[in-house]
C-alpha cells in the first residue's frame, strides 16, 4: 500500500469541508468519507471510535530519523526569517527523541508540517 496523506491535500481538504457535519461523521459508521475515498485503507483505521494515540510512533520515528527534522528546521524560511529559533527547536527534537518530553511532540510534528 502507498502511503497517502489526505490531509494535507488541498482537493480533498476542500472536498471533506463541502460535505455536511453530520455527514462527514455518519451516523452508523465512523469516518465514512475516509472509507470511501480510501477503500484499500486498513479496517483498524476507519472502524475504531476513538482518536489514536501515536506518541509512541512519533518518539520512535525521531529517535530513528532525528537528523532528518533537524536539516528540514535549519533550512526553513521560518528560521531564516527568525520566526523560530532553530537551535532551541533541535534541543527539543532532540528530548522528545529520547522520550523526556512528549508534550511537545504534536507542537513539534505541527512545526514539522508547516516547514
């Protein structure tokens, strides 16, 4: 399976906004536009009832490719414009690596996007 990123999609953003709330959280089933536009998605995904948790996934996901975050902060233009201060950004990739601060971490994968 290829992986597949719908959120950051600006159609189908667009698209899931155009349809009704209600009908965007169905009423019997959960995540009903999600399945029908991906139907080869895993079954765990579209039926659970509850946000997931992935901050364990993110921790290792840094601690594996930490290097990797820390060029995509040092070359963005939100550094070079002085909106973020890159060293304090890797000193913080660098603890929610080691797993010493998981607060942080959807600010960190939020920073990370944005970049």
């Amino acid at each position: 399976m290829t992986p597949v990123y719908p959120n950051l999609d600006n159609e189908a953003v667009r698209a899931a906004f155009a349809v009704p709330a209600l009908a965007r959280r169905g009423l019997v089933a959960c995540k009903p536009l999600l399945r029908a536009s991906l139907p080869g998605i895993p079954d765990w995904l579209t039926s659970r009832r509850s946000k997931g948790s992935f901050t364990a996934q993110r921790i290792a996901g840094l601690a594996r490719h930490q290097s990797l975050p820390g060029e995509l902060i040092a070359s963005s233009p939100l550094a070079d414009g002085g909106l973020i201060d890159p060293v304090a950004v890797r000193a913080a990739l660098a603890q929610a690596a080691r797993g010493q601060s998981a607060t942080p971490i959807a600010d960190l994968h939020q920073l990370i996007v944005t970049c």
